[in-house]
C-alpha cells in the first residue's frame, strides 16, 4: 500500500520590524515644489543682495531663497512667530541652515521684498550669505550641557551685537565661520575664528561628596593623563589630582561633579584661527591658538569681543579676493599676522607637543 508523503506545513512570513519615530525624517517630504520638480537640475545661482539667493533650474523655473539670523535655542513662541510669517508672506516652506539660520523658499521674486519687510518688522536681520561673516554656531551652553565653562550662546549675542554689520553685508573677502563653545573635551569649536574656554588650575576635590556620588574607576579611567588614582581622605574612600600631570582638560568632572572645574577667576577664554574643513582652494587646515587668558567676564565679554574684531577687520582689510583666514595667513606668515593684529606672540603659543612632528613634516619646507 503506498503511503502518502507527509506535507509540510508552510511557516509564517517573519513581520517586520514597524518604522520607530526616530533618527531623521526622509527630507524631501518637506522640500518646496519647484525644488522637488527640479531636484538635482540647478544650472546656475545669483546673489541678489546679503541674505538672498536666487537659484535657477534647466527648466527654466527658479526658486529665492531668503534667509533670516536667528538664535540657535528657540523657544515655541518665536518658532510660532517665525512659522506665521511663512505660512503669510512665502509659501510655507522653511529649513535651517547648519549655523542655525531660517530660510525660506519662494516661487516669485514679487514675494521677496514683503516677506523681508515682515522679518525685519518682527526683529529679525536678513543677511549671512556670499562674503559675509555668517552667524557665530555654538554649542549647548547652560541650557543643556553638565559640563560648561562658560555660555556660548551669550559671548554668541555679545558678538554678533558687534557684527552685524559684517552679517547684513557682503564685505568680507571670502565667507567667515566663527564659532564658540563651552568647553574643548566636548565641543572644541574649529572654523576661521573659534572662542574656546580654557581651564588654567586642576579641579577642586570635595572629598565629602566623592565616595557618595562618584563611581571612582570610571573616573580614574576617564582621566587622559592618567592623573588621578584613588586615595583615602578623612577616612573616606575619594580621588587626588597629580597636578604635574594635570592638563585642566575637565574630562574628569562629568562623571564626578565634586571634581569642580570651572572656576570664575582661573577658566578663561582663548581664541583660535584658521580652522577649515574645505578644499576648495587649499586643503583643510587646523586652528592655531593666537590669543589665551581673555577674561571670561559675562555677560558682554567685552575682551573676548575686542580680540575677534582686531583679527577680522585685519583680514578684511589686508586679504585678497576669495582667500580665507588660513589661506591669508599662510600668505603673509604668522610674524605678520601678530603684527597687523597687534596682539602679543607669548611662549605659550608655541607647538612644543611631542606628536606635532607628524604634522611639521606635512610640510614641503621641514624635513627631518
């Protein structure tokens, strides 16, 4: 008798994982009809004036671009703000730029002038596009951040209170980035012109509050020069400081708050130049330390204010046409660029770093 073969039963299609809301949305959801019709098919752009860009496509259709400074933490009533006077004067289309900028897309040059006329009603200052100083990017400041040294977002509004000029127009010889930021393990800025907090004396110990709060290994560990070890104090387990070793990074306060870094007298702000990550014209360079020891003094910053205006209008005024800061530099030397910046050259702005014979042999002149 012929036994029929056993059937196997057919397993379930395996369910796919359902889309989670995060990491960034699909952009083109958002984009404006003519861009979305012409996307990727743009022949050519003009510059009508500081803060309007004019894009024309194959087709023939072409899209304004206005765009507007705003600060980088925004609360929901100047977002609403900013939203209304899209959805009345464009065409309800708006993304921001990478240093927090607001633009907004029109389909009509005849749509350009109102809708700057609504902005500049509302307190905004239209501008930062071609050879302007764009706004100043910062990091998260008090706002945000458990570790800062100083605000960012405060020496940010000190100076473009100073610069606006430079923001609405376009005198510069070729685009400036100038950034800040609270502290250097984090959020260390690198643009033309960066403002960075240093600290300058080893932290302060509440040797108290350690053995309660810190996880002392992950401190220890956390310590780039190995400086701190665990030690007894008053009986309690806690941590020391070999001050030697001690860089004043404040790498060691985020995972032990008692470990107190900041300090109001000694952490200071220091002033870099001619970072770049392009390589449009030269390849990308780092910053160099041009200026230490500026007063960290809220909430105008005056010093710090003082020190980036002498470097920006001596660029203005001796660079060429499309150089930027470290290509001008490059040009006339660093003797020259503390002269014409009349700021002093101290011991302290020489790379004596152990692993810098790296980057001096990366140069056509030094060989060794």
């Amino acid at each position: 008798m012929a036994t029929q073969a056993p059937t196997t039963a057919k397993k379930p299609k395996k369910q796919m994982r359902p889309a989670i809301e995060s990491g960034c949305p699909d952009g083109m959801q958002y984009l404006h009809p003519v861009m979305l019709r012409n996307f990727g098919q743009w022949v050519n752009h003009t510059h009508p004036r500081p803060g309007v860009l004019c894009h024309i496509a194959e087709s023939g259709e072409a899209i304004w671009t206005v765009r507007a400074g705003t600060q980088r933490i925004l609360d929901v009533f100047t977002l609403r703000k900013l939203c209304d006077i899209g959805d009345e004067f464009g065409d309800g289309h708006v993304r921001f730029t990478i240093r927090s900028n607001i633009e907004y897309m029109v389909d009509s040059e005849a749509k350009v002038e109102p809708l700057i006329d609504a902005l500049t009603q509302a307190g905004f200052i239209v501008g930062g596009t071609q050879n302007s100083v764009a706004m100043i990017s910062h990091t998260q400041g008090w706002l945000h951040c458990d570790i800062p040294g100083t605000d960012a977002s405060g020496i940010v509004k000190s100076m473009m209170d100073e610069l606006i000029h430079e923001f609405t127009h376009a005198e510069m010889p070729n685009r400036v980035h100038i950034t800040t930021s609270c502290c250097q393990i984090n959020c260390g800025g690198q643009g033309d012109i960066a403002i960075n907090i240093q600290h300058t004396k080893p932290p302060k110990i509440n040797h108290d509050l350690v053995a309660n709060v810190c996880e002392r290994p992950s401190v220890v560990a956390r310590c780039p020069v190995a400086a701190i070890r665990p030690a007894m104090v008053n009986g309690k387990p806690s941590l020391e400081v070999d001050e030697k070793k001690c860089i004043c990074c404040g790498a060691c306060y985020p995972p032990c708050p008692p470990m107190q870094i900041n300090d109001p007298e000694h952490s200071k702000l220091a002033v870099w130049v001619g970072g770049n990550h392009s390589n449009a014209r030269s390849k990308p360079s780092f910053q160099k330390l041009v200026a230490a020891g500026i007063p960290n003094n809220p909430p105008r910053w005056p010093e710090a204010t003082a020190v980036v205006k002498k470097i920006l209008f001596a660029y203005k005024e001796d660079a060429k046409d499309w150089e930027r800061i470290n290509d001008w530099i490059d040009r006339i030397g660093w003797p020259r660029f503390f002269e014409i910046t009349e700021l002093p050259f101290t011991k302290f702005h020489i790379d004596n770093w152990r692993g810098s014979r790296k980057s001096l042999n990366a140069s056509s002149h030094i060989r060794f």
